[in-house]
C-alpha cells in the first residue's frame, strides 16, 4: 500500500511542501508490456493449457507500441504465463494487467502462481469496448520463492461459440521498496466470537500517522503464553494446533479472520500485532498493551466428516442418466475434493448422485449440514442437495423421498475455482436412526458446469437428557423470564444456565429453598436450567429469556 508523508517547512512567510513517496518498485515480470516478440512468440511468455494462439496487436495497445493478441477455442482452461522470478515472503507487492475484452464469451483472469505457497486466483474482466485493469495488492505468502504471472481465459457462455478473443497489454509484478516505520496503533474493539466449532476475530483497523502492512495473529490454549513477535524476524503462518498455539499473517484492511474446525467446548486466546514491511525489514508494534480476546467454542460433536482427501471416502455415487460420474479430484482444502461434470467433448445429458453413509442422528439436537464447494462453467442451475430418511442405502436414490436443501446454501456466482463455504442447513428435522444426504448433478445436451465438493460435515449437540430426567424436584420461575429467574431447589446443588448450542452461559450454587438468578445479560433465547445433586442426578428444566 502506498503512502505519502508530507514535511512542511516555513520560510520568510512562504510554505514549501515537500512529498516522501515510496521509490519506484522494479517490475519482476520480463516483457510485461509484449514490445519484444520473436518468430510470433512472445518472448519470456509461454501460452499453454488448450487450444490457444498468440500474436503480436500493434493496432490496438494499451500503451508502448504492441500488445498480445490472445485467441483460444476450447472450452479448457488457457494459460499466458510469465517467465518465473524470485519473490520475498512477507513484502507487500502490486499485481495487475491490462486488458481489452470486447467479447461476449471470453474472459481473462489475474492468477499468480507461488513455487512453496497457495497460489492466488483473482478477479476476471468484463465485456467492454475499452481497456480496463485488474489489479491484485497484497502480501507474498510464506514458504513463496519464486512465482510467475498468469493470465488465464476461459468461455462463460452457456453455449460454446468455438471462439473467444481478448487483447492483453502491460503487465506488472512489483514489490514495494519502501521501509516504513513502526506503526502508530494497535486495532481497536478486538473481539472474539464462537459460532459452534469456529471462533471468528474482528477488529477495527488501526488509525494514526503509519498504518500498518499486515497484522500478526496469535493463537493459544494457554492464557498469557503468548511471545511478543520481534522485528527482522517474520513469523510464519502456521495453523497446526497440535503444539497449542497458532500465528496467522493477515493483510491491513481486512478486518476480520475465522479459525474453524476447532475443537469441542475449549477456550481459544487470541492477540494481535500491527506491523509494517516484511522479511527483514519487519517492524512490529510491540510497546504498549497488544489487544486480547477469548471465546469458548459450543459443545458440538462431529457426527460425520468426510473430507474426499484420496478418493469418495464414504460417501457413494449413483448414476441415473449419463456415462459420466461423480468422481475424485485433486483440488480443494486441503487437496482432495468430490467432481461432478457432465461435459465429454460437449456438454451430455446426465443426472448423478453423490450420496452420504447411513447416519444415525438420533440423541442429538441443533444438527447441521454444511460443506465447501467450488462450481465453474455454464450455471448454477441442476445442483441440489437433498436429504432422504427412507432411502435403503443402494440402489436407484429417486425411488425414495428426497427433501430439497439447496435453498439453505449460498452458491459460487459468478463461476470459480476457488472453494468457498456454502454455508449450513439445520437438518434437524431429519433426526433418524438413517439418514442420507446427496449431492445430486445435472447437466444437458446444451449446458454442462463442473460442481467440486469438500469438506461435507454433520454436526450436532449431544441431547442434554432433558426427556430422561426429573423435573419434578425443580421449579423455575416466570418463564419467559426477562431480568430475574427464580430457581427452587429441594437441596443445596450446583446450577448452570446452558444455550441450545450446549455452551455453558451461567453457573453458581444454589440452595435448599429459592434461589434469584439475574438473566439479564443473556441474550433473548430458550435456555436449560440445569441443576446437579450431590448424588450424581440431575434435574433441568426449560426457560424462554426475553
């Protein structure tokens, strides 16, 4: 991110202004605005990946005195990829192209790909009749040693014309050089917030005379463990809990960070560090009071995950119309993912279903049903999700009963490679001893998108037993309660206030007698009181608060 100081010095009544701006980056991408070109090849580029052609545009250029010309006639993935060049983890870099799309099909898109990091997928162009830029500014990932620019096309129409053309000019991969000094402050309203097995952090960005580059997230299991970052020494994303503590980089103005998969009914401990530059020119906020914050995650269990890391796992497929299936591929996060794709040359007529195990849902309550997708090529449309509670477990899946999901998940648009969450659907209602759930692909003769699924997860909270315990020894009143419960108990015991989500919200002692209990602090909701005797039983109640 750039940033400009301003001096400003007073002499005999005359002001003299004058600007510090960042020294001008070296662009690391050779031949970025196509000007040299031997035998029609653009030199230090390589076009690959499908039907592809490339040739030198003097007439139309965004600037200099050529552009390149690019023509693909596959519906396959094209790539224009840049010599490879050396990056630095951590430096803040500028990223973008030029490009003349005046094609109703045909799109480009900026793509870095990193030797030793995750590479970026990022926006596409739009069809117009005049160059526009896409630009990309952020951070060089760690383990990343060298990179190289692509370009890639692709065809959105829903039906394949055979040809799509757009003019590429101007590339640009550039680090800043500029070492700015500490920043000024820390964020401000530092927060977080548990949402079942996900923990989500918010924050304000940090204000004053320096901004940050980027801010340094810790995680602990343990309170007060954290060590305070020092500057020149980059600390390294890792997310691996398995040592009890984790370190995220996240670029300024972002605001916010979800850690999910966390474990069931633990308390996580976070902080944060604002910091400027990056490799050895790292510079950390460090004096002061870093922010803290805490959350404790629900009482949630996994009932079925499966993660397709080598294959279908669990899950089963089922073909009702088509010669294609669901298949496994190597993409997804991790890599790893299920495939549906009805496309053999040209798009084919198939209806294929991806169905779960047997899932026996009984003793639990609040289930949810959630996974990560990616879809690209034609639409959305002929995707569902569908839950059955009579489906025998083989066999053709339409001659059972089906409930459809799909309105309960949110869906790549436009088209992607990059996974996303799709969200979650309450399957509560669907508690049987066997349960399924599918993926069900369709495709036609004249549209065929390709849907990858990761990641396919159901949660639930154990029932509390409120349907095998008394309750009869245990008066709660009034209910709905606004301010105030009163707890009656027949003996001296502990009580707690739990949500739906299983978290524990309230404890303290009770006694022989009536106890006031304050709820104003709970959030509107139905709650169990649960109390428990010294005998081992216990006695729980339902309550409204309001």
């Amino acid at each position: 991110m750039k940033k400009i100081y301003l001096l400003s010095f007073s002499i005999a009544f005359v002001a003299i202004s004058v600007a510090f701006a960042p020294l001008k980056a070296q662009n690391l991408v050779v031949n970025g605005d196509f000007e040299n070109w031997t035998a029609g090849t653009a030199d230090n580029w390589l076009a690959d990946g499908g039907a592809i052609t490339i040739m030198q545009n003097t007439t139309t250029v965004e600037s200099g005195a050529s552009s390149c010309e690019v023509t693909w006639t596959s519906q396959d993935n094209q790539y224009l990829t840049s010599d490879p060049f050396v990056v630095t983890a951590g430096v803040e870099i500028n990223a973008n192209f030029w490009v003349y799309d005046n094609d109703l099909a045909g799109r480009a898109r900026l793509c870095i790909i990193y030797e030793g990091a995750d590479n970026y997928y990022g926006n596409y162009s739009e069809d117009m009749a005049e160059w526009q830029q896409i630009t990309y500014t952020d951070l060089v990932p760690d383990g990343a040693t060298s990179a190289t620019f692509q370009v890639r096309f692709y065809d959105i129409s829903a039906e394949w014309d055979g040809d799509a053309t757009v003019i590429v000019d101007n590339v640009v991969f550039e680090g800043n050089t500029t070492v700015y000094p500490e920043p000024s402050n820390y964020p401000s309203d530092f927060v977080a917030a548990a949402s079942g097995l996900s923990i989500d952090l918010d924050w304000t960005e940090s204000t004053g005379a320096q901004l940050p580059t980027g801010y340094l997230l810790l995680g602990e299991k343990v309170s007060g463990s954290f060590e305070v970052p020092v500057d020149g020494v980059p600390v390294a994303t890792d997310l691996d809990w398995s040592d009890g503590k984790v370190a995220v980089n996240v670029g300024y103005d972002i605001g916010g960070y979800a850690f999910e998969g966390l474990e069931t009914s633990a308390t996580y401990y976070f902080t944060i560090y604002p910091y400027t530059n990056g490799g050895t020119a790292i510079d950390y906020k460090t004096d002061g009071t870093a922010p803290l914050a805490e959350a404790t995650t629900a009482n949630i269990s996994t009932i079925s995950h499966e993660g397709f890391d080598s294959g279908l796992g669990v899950w089963s497929q089922y073909s009702v119309t088509g010669d294609q299936v669901w298949e496994w591929a190597n993409y997804g996060n991790p890599p790893g993912c299920a495939k549906g794709n009805g496309y053999s040359g040209a798009a084919v007529e198939n209806e294929d279903w991806l169905i779960s195990p047997s899932l026996d849902l009984t003793g639990y309550i609040n289930l949810t049903f959630g996974f990560d997708h990616a879809r690209n090529y034609a639409s959305n449309d002929g995707l569902y999700v569908m839950i059955s509670t009579d489906y025998t477990g083989s066999g053709d899946p339409t001659l059972a009963t089906w409930s459809d999901l799909t309105a309960s998940f949110t869906f790549p648009d436009p088209g992607s490679w990059t996974f996303m969450s799709a969200g979650t659907a309450d399957i509560s209602a669907y508690a049987t001893t066997s349960t399924y759930i599918a993926f069900v692909y369709n495709s036609t003769d004249v549209e065929a998108s390709t849907w990858e699924v990761d990641n396919a997860d159901v949660l639930g909270v154990i029932n509390t037993g409120i349907d095998k315990v008394s309750t009869t020894t245990l008066r709660v009143y009034p209910n709905p309660a606004t301010d105030f419960i009163q707890v009656v108990s027949n003996e001296n015991a502990t009580m707690e206030i739990v949500n739906l989500m299983g978290q524990k919200v309230l404890s303290q002692p009770v006694v022989t007698g009536s106890n006031t209990v304050s709820v104003n602090e709970l959030k509107s909701g139905v709650y169990f009181v649960r109390v428990a005797y010294a005998d081992g039983t216990t006695a729980i109640n339902k309550i409204i608060v309001r």
